[in-house]
C-alpha cells in the first residue's frame, strides 16, 4: 500500500493541477474519468506485473501517471499511451531508486506458487523487456500497439520480445510454445 506522504504529495500535486488557471479558449480534451475506467485496471496490472508484483509502486506510479495527465491535458494527443509511457518511466525509476535502499517484499500472491515464480523471474529481466512482455502478454496488444504505447519502434519491441522470452526460459526452464 502507497505510504501516506507519498499518498499525500500525489493528492496536492493533483489538487494542484486543478487549481492552475485553464487558459482563455481552453478547455479539458480528455475525459479522464473514461480512461480511467476503460484502461486504468489494464495500467494497474501491466504496472504490477513490470515491478514484479509490487503493489505499492504500481498504485503511486499509477496515481502519478494520471495526475501528469491531467496537469498537461492540452499536450496530450492520445492519453493512454502517454499514460503508459509515463507510468513505465515512473515504475523504472522507482525501482532504480529502490536499488539504492532497503525493498519492501513484493505483493506475491500465496497461490499458485508458479505465478510467484514467473513475477520473480520477470523482475530479472531489464525493463524494456519486461514492459514489451507484459504489454504484449498480459495487456494482450498487437506489437504495434506496444510500440505506441512504449514510444519505441515495433522492431524493437520485436527485439525485447524476443530476449526477454529467451531469458524467461532460462531462468524459469521453460520450452517455447509460439512467437507473438
């Protein structure tokens, strides 16, 4: 669960953004509350799954992600994928960071015990490859929709597919099934 400064810091960011004046002419593009809806839970488990199961990062870079939306409203074109790409950027950072100091444990969940086992195994993988995986087996999207969504080329989507699949085999012992 989200600490409650840092829980504290979105909700002021987020207040703060609604306060800023909107310009003469200008008003919201977006309806946040729709996306949030149709691709929030989707962002959730791709965030979730990038970090290895970590619940904590996956709400705050979520919450982030949206609150960044809404405060740059008029420069977005297509919000989703400005909202993975902001909160993978975020998610990455944070476990960068993470690095630097003591983790919490990852929200495993007690059962099935593979499912432990292949959020490990992801956290082993760099974080390209494992946003490329996640986007494309568990948000279920085309190769060029992943792209867009990343803000990389479909080839090199194609590229962390691949090598991140080769090293889920090796760390898992896994054999391959079908190629996306």
């Amino acid at each position: 669960m989200m600490a409650p400064v840092k829980e504290r810091a979105i909700d002021e960011r987020a207040a703060a953004s609604d306060a800023e004046p909107v310009p003469a002419g200008a008003e919201a593009r977006h309806d946040f509350e729709r996306v949030y809806r149709d691709h929030g839970p989707g962002l959730f488990r791709a965030i979730f799954a990038y970090t290895g199961g970590r619940r904590d990062i996956a709400d705050e870079v979520v919450a982030e992600a949206f609150a960044r939306a809404i405060a740059h409203d008029a420069d977005i074109r297509e919000p989703v994928p400005y909202l993975f790409r902001t909160a993978f950027r975020l998610a990455a950072k944070e476990l960068r960071a993470e690095g630097r100091r003591p983790a919490s444990e990852p929200d495993m969940p007690a059962d099935p015990p593979e499912v432990a086992g292949l959020l490990a195994a992801l956290r082993r993988l760099s974080p390209n490859q494992r946003a490329a995986i996640v986007l494309c087996y568990e948000a279920d999207l085309p190769i060029a929709e992943v792209a867009r969504r990343m803000g990389i080329a479909a080839v090199t989507v194609r590229v962390h597919i691949h090598r991140g699949r080769a090293r889920l085999r090796e760390l898992l012992g896994a054999e391959e099934v079908d190629e996306p």
